[in-house]
C-alpha cells in the first residue's frame, strides 16, 4: 500500500458523482461522447490552483495539473489505492463551468444577463497563466440592479453552482442551437484583464421553457463603463471574425476566436 494511501473504489465513486452531479462542467470526448474532462479549482492553504479531472474509460478516471510541469498525471481505479494527496485535492475542490459554455442569468423568466465560460486546456507549449474564469456580459442599457451579483473570477463566485441549482443561472445551449442566424460572438472587441474580449449580439427575441432572451448587445461590464461611444448591433456584426453562436463548433473557445 502506499503510504497514506486511501481507497480507491470510494474515490473513484466521489469521481463519478462529480460527472453526475456537475454536467455543465463536462467536456465530452469527440470519440467516445460518454467519456469527457473537467477542469477543477482547489483553494486549498490560500493559492488558487486548478488541474483536470479525466474520465477515460468506464474503470479509469485520471487526474493531472492544469500546467503540466508541477506534477505527474495520477490515474484512479476503482481496486487500486490512490496516494491520499490525490483524494484530498478532489474532495476539496469545485468544478469549473466547461469552456464554451454558455449560460443566462435569469430573474422574472427574462434573461438579463449572458454568462460565457472559458477554459480551454493549455497544451504543453501554451503559457499556462491564461486560467479558466467567465465574462459577465448584462445587456448594454440594462440597470446594476437587474444585473448578476458575479465578478467572472472563479475564486470570487463561491456561489455558482448554487445560482445553477436554483434556475437563476440556465444553460442557454438549447435555446440558442435551434435558431441560426439569431445569436453571434464578435471577438476582439474590448480589453480586459489584459485579454481581447468580445461582444454577444441577439437579432431577435429568443425563448425556451420558462424564459426568454431579449434582443440587444450583451457586454463585459467593465469594458463597456468605459467606452465613449458604444457600437450598435449593425456595426458590431461587420467585424469580422464574428461566429453564429447556433453552431456548436462555433461556441467552443470563445474568447480565443
């Protein structure tokens, strides 16, 4: 047995509560769309730090640092025992919302406010600093009091997955796959925190089950307080780049396109 070891069944079963429990969190495999990964965020000792939760076959789940020279990939098997620093991380740690994600924050069945989630997973030649987080887009024109109480820094939004369980935060997939040609990503419009963000513009009223979505442009808070003049909906889609957000290839990466 390794020393301080702990069961591996018993962690492998937290595992797969985790992919049960926190779907918007899943990245499903191309190949095998049962099988996926999530990006994790553990606060443990004060430090922010993320690594990737692997389910790679249906008896092997494996875990490995979001950069990957801190450590070594560790796999988990349900009749292997597993180091007990692995066990403790997960069992400490939050989903983050899969990159790409989209979600609306929703009070009185209207959407008020577009939430899109990145996070895409740094290859080995990437610069690792570009962490998982979500831009906070309000529709341009709306008041600070319809607009969610969330900064988009995951280690500042302890209570998402809360929001997500009581319907205030909905995933938008649906209701956006269905109408081409209605909602848009225009990339590159604005800076902030360093990084070239974008602009989500709606043409025309969307709905679904219990909500609905007005036309307009949602934007980062912060970057519209400052601009001097605003772009209307007609000249943001003559950028170019801009991507038909009804097309799920389209929706991944978002804030890389």
């Amino acid at each position: 047995m390794l020393a301080h070891a702990q069961s591996g069944e018993s962690l492998f079963a937290d595992c797969l509560r985790l992919f049960h429990n926190y779907p918007m969190a899943v990245r499903r495999h191309y190949a095998e769309f049962r099988y996926g990964s999530m990006v994790m965020m553990n606060r443990e000792a004060g430090t922010t730090r993320f690594f990737v939760l692997i389910m790679e076959r249906d008896d092997l789940f494996a875990v490995r640092p979001w950069d990957r020279r801190d450590w070594r990939r560790v796999e988990i098997l349900p009749r292997e025992p597993v180091d007990g620093w692995v066990a403790a991380m997960i069992r400490s740690s939050v989903p983050m919302l899969r990159d790409g994600a989209l979600l609306g924050w929703v009070t009185g069945a209207q959407v008020r406010a577009v939430l899109a989630a990145h996070g895409r997973l740094p290859e080995p030649w990437d610069d690792p600093s570009a962490v998982p987080g979500t831009l906070v887009m309000p529709r341009v024109g709306s008041q600070p009091a319809d607009q969610p109480p969330l900064t988009g820094n995951p280690a500042q939004d302890s209570k998402v997955w809360e929001y997500v369980a009581r319907g205030q935060l909905i995933d938008l997939t649906s209701m956006i796959s269905g109408e081409p040609r209605r909602v848009f990503w225009v990339p590159g419009v604005d800076q902030v925190d360093g990084r070239r963000v974008g602009r989500i513009v709606v043409t025309e009223r969307l709905h679904s089950e219990g909500a609905w979505l007005p036309a307009g442009v949602y934007a980062d808070r912060w970057a519209a307080r400052e601009e001097n003049a605003a772009m209307t909906a007609s000249q943001l889609l003559a950028l170019p780049g801009v991507a038909d957000l009804a097309r799920s290839h389209e929706r991944l990466h978002l804030l890389g396109v």
